[in-house]
C-alpha cells in the first residue's frame, strides 16, 4: 500500500490516457443533457440574447449558445 496522500494517488488516475478517456468539458455536458425544449424555450426568449452575449465569460458556452439561436 502506498504512502503517498490519497490527493496524489487520485492526480495520478486524472493525468495523461485516463484523463482523456473520463473527462468531457462541462459546457457540452450540460447542454447534451439539459431538457432540449427548456433550452431552446429558454434562449429564444425576448432577452436572452441581449444579456447573456452581453455578460457572457466563458467564450465556448457562448460560441455554442450563439449557434442555436
């Protein structure tokens, strides 16, 4: 058994094949997931576009926002 921290064994699993194998970008998660119809229902509303492209800070949930509307 190592005696290495369980936080230095669990960053071992999180690097390089394993890493790529697990994780998926959030943003495409959520918007794979979320109720398809609440989505579209959502960003086709009066004010969406204005404020969320206005205060929008992560550029790639607004690149696949701005490509659904």
């Amino acid at each position: 058994m190592s005696t290495w921290p369980c936080s230095f064994r669990n960053a071992g699993i999180l690097r390089g094949d394993a890493r790529d194998q697990i994780y998926r970008p959030l943003p495409e998660v959520v918007l794979e997931r979320i109720d398809q119809g609440f989505l579209e229902e959502t960003i086709s509303g009066e004010h969406f576009a204005k404020y969320f492209m206005a205060n929008a800070e992560d550029g790639k949930i607004e690149e696949m926002i701005a490509a659904r509307l």
